[in-house]
C-alpha cells in the first residue's frame, strides 16, 4: 500500500498535529490520583480528547472514502482499505466508514458536536440511525430540526435513553402524537424483523468432550434467555449456601457469616461464566418436549445396556452419533426431554401392522438403537434428524412395523418418492437397512 496514496487528500498539518499529541502524551504523568475530584476531572478530559481524536480519525475515513483511496490501493472498498490500515476487524472497520460518510454527509450538528467533545461516537451512531430512519415526506429544515433537538439530548443523556428518543423524533417538529406513535411502531417493527433474519446458532465440536457456540438472537429472545439462565444460576441460593457453610465452618455470629459470605462472593467472581454455563447445561437437559409434534425426532436418545445402567460402567451411545459414560445416562435418564432406549429392558409393542398410518414415537426409539445415521447409502446425517421411510408404501398395502422402517433425512426421503430415482433397500444380517438410488435413464 503506498502511504502517498493513503495521504494525498489529508488536510496540510494534520499529520503534524497527530505527531504533536502522540508526543505530548509521553510526557503524560503517570501515579495514583490525589483524590476522587481529580479522578473525575482527569477520566472527562480524557473522554473528551478521545472523543476529538475520534471525530478527527471519523473525518479522516471520510475523506479516504470521498477520494476512493481503497482503489488506489487495490483494496475492495474503504472498509477493507480501513481494517488493513488500522489492523482492525472488518466488520468494525465497515461500521466506522458508514459512520463517517453518514457525518459527511448532511449531519453537520453531529458532526461539530462530536469535534468538540461534546458528545461520543455512540451517540453519534444512534443520531445518524435516528435520522436515516426517519419517514419520507420530511423536508430539509425539520430534518435538520430533529438533528439539532437528538445532538442537543445526546449532551445530557446515555445512548440507550436517546436510542428511544430517537424512535419518537418526529416529537421535536410537533407532529401529531399519531404520527410520532406510528413513526415508532413502525421504528421497532422494522429492528424486530432485522433482528430475526439476523438469528444465527453455530457450533464446533472440539474433540475433548465439550462443544463451543456462537448465537445471535433478537433481544427479546436473549433477555429471556439470560434471565433463566440467571435464575437457574440463583446468586441468592449461592448466598444461602455460602451462608451455610460459613456456619458449617465455624462462624458464630451474623456478622461472621456475612464476612465469610462476602469472600466467598469475591472468591467466585471470576468464576460466574463458570456458574451460568452450568445453569445453561441444567436449562437443556430439562427443556419439556412433550408439547412438540415429534418428540424424540427433537429429544436425544440415549442407548445403554441394562446391566452398564444398573452398574453405572462403560459406554452409552446418543442417537446424535456421540458416546457418553454410562453413570451420565443413568443420570439423564431421569431427566425430562431424555428417551432412555435401555436394551434388555421391558419391551414396547412395536408392530402395529395397517391399524396406524405413522409410525410411532417407541419405534422411532427403537430404531435409534440400530442407527446412527440416515440409512441412505454414504449420508452421514445423524439419525435424530430422519424421518421413518415405509419400506414397503404404506399406500400400497404395506404395513407400519419396525422390520419395515427405514430412517432417511428428508433430502434421502424425498428421493424415495421421486419418480425421477430407482432405489435398493438392502438389509444386513442384524435388520440394519440401507438404500442405495440410482438415476433412472
């Protein structure tokens, strides 16, 4: 990347300026504060120079982008130019360019209130949201009016109080208090549908027995989420039982069992994600499935020998294709949301011959004991995902009995009725099938 190119449209002297700043900050002190005023005073001057810094910095994106340096560069855009330049993540780099050209571009108040400090970058984000977001038929001089009236509330209050300002913005150029109502139903009804398609769960298997996660979720869904997390975490149950066993350990008075309450607390702040991905793990192994229209398709099974179960030793295997202890299944195994399928166990008729149409819930357990997979030819798909195929059509004459369930992912089970394929059911010499398809010519 040529710094010539990176720097040809900087206003004279900025440069120099920086380079004065950096400078003056190694001459900065550096010791404890005398007192709680000068604490205060250092940590706002310090909010401010940052917050200068970052409208100059915000100017300097835009100018980059006016002068489309990322192309000189053979970057794809200003944000790439930008993460590269910086050593920044992408995304954040993309945030910061369409917050510089949403400054550059007609919010000048903003703008000026940010290079004087006057308000911050997350401020200045909500406003240039707040504005983008406004309805059509505004003319230049009430847009500039809800401008000035979000910039001068951005002075006074917290980015989150002046997000909802911002929703009923239409208040600052007296519209009707419909209108200000429908501008902000409209507002959050628009977040809400973004917010869904933006829902994403993905996870890594890592090989030593744990799995890691990533979500984005609605708000709404991830406040509900934490807070029974939170609730199933309980701290006031961690204070009764800290409490106890203060009182187990020897205090004697109240204020003995509050101090030994109080370490405790401080002993396990650090270990509070440690708390609330147990209560996570709880939350999921008691989900209630009963409610869904296919329950164990949605349920793990856990398959596990009679006498492995009664001895809590060896292996039990999960129809999602994972192995766990055998004292682990015992424990699920009185849980809710857990099919235990125990072999040796009391057995389930399973044969229901043409008086049922679907299969059932117990033959699908069953089947679990005998699949892994989806029975189609090379498809690793677990089992738990498949849908229980009639070998011989239902609508044919065939009959619903175990011997005749094939489990096949729903891409295998629409193959197995389209006319377009021919397939082979093949059957092992322990009642496991597998199909295999062809096109037909």
């Amino acid at each position: 990347m040529s710094s010539a190119a990176a720097l040809h449209a900087v206003p004279l002297g900025t440069v120099e300026v920086l380079r004065e700043i950096d400078e003056a900050l190694d001459r900065l002190p550096h010791g404890d504060v005398v007192g709680a005023a000068d604490a205060s005073a250092a940590l706002s001057m310090a909010d401010k120079v940052i917050t200068r810094l970052q409208a100059v910095r915000l100017s300097l994106v835009a100018e980059a982008d006016r002068s489309e340096v990322a192309s000189e560069s053979g970057m794809t855009g200003t944000g790439a130019w930008l993460a590269a330049c910086t050593r920044r993540d992408g995304s954040q780099a993309a945030r910061d360019v369409r917050l510089a050209t949403a400054l550059d571009n007609g919010l000048d108040a903003t703008r000026e209130a940010l290079a004087a400090g006057a308000v911050s970058t997350e401020h200045a984000q909500v406003i240039a949201t707040a504005t983008a977001q406004l309805p059509e038929g505004l003319d230049a001089t009430e847009r500039t009016a809800i401008e000035t009236a979000l910039v001068r509330r951005a002075k006074l209050v917290d980015p989150g109080t002046l997000r909802r300002d911002g929703r009923r913005a239409l208040a600052a150029v007296e519209r009707s208090q419909a209108e200000v109502d429908a501008h902000e139903d409209q507002v959050l009804r628009t977040q809400e549908d973004e917010a869904l398609a933006k829902s994403r769960l993905t996870w890594h298997q890592n090989g030593d027995g744990t799995t890691s996660g990533h979500f984005t979720l609605p708000t709404l869904a991830a406040a509900i989420l934490v807070k029974t997390v939170q609730h199933v975490a309980s701290p006031r149950r961690f204070a009764q039982q800290a409490a106890k066993a203060a009182r187990a350990a020897g205090a004697t008075t109240a204020a003995e069992a509050a101090d030994a309450t109080w370490d405790a607390f401080r002993a396990a702040d650090g270990d509070w994600a440690h708390r609330y991905g147990s209560a996570f793990v709880e939350l999921l192994e008691h989900l209630p499935t009963d409610t869904l229209s296919g329950k164990v398709a949605a349920t793990v099974v856990v398959t596990v020998d009679h006498e492995q179960l009664k001895a809590s030793l060896g292996a039990a295997h999960l129809d999602t294709g994972h192995d766990l202890s055998a004292s682990e299944a015992r424990r699920l195994a009185c849980n809710a949301g857990i099919v235990p399928a125990v072999l040796g166990g009391r057995s389930v008729p399973l044969d229901l011959g043409r008086q049922e149409r679907f299969f059932t819930e117990a033959q699908r357990v069953a089947l679990a004991t005998v699949y892994d997979t989806c029975a189609a030819e090379g498809c690793d798909r677990p089992y738990a995902w498949s849908e229980l195929h009639h070998e011989d059509p239902w609508a044919s004459g065939g009959h619903t009995d175990l011997a005749l369930a094939v489990p096949l992912c729903g891409h295998h089970h629409r193959r197995a009725h389209d006319p377009r394929y021919w397939h082979r059911v093949d059957t092992d010499a322990h009642g496991k099938k597998s199909v295999i398809y062809s096109r037909r010519s």
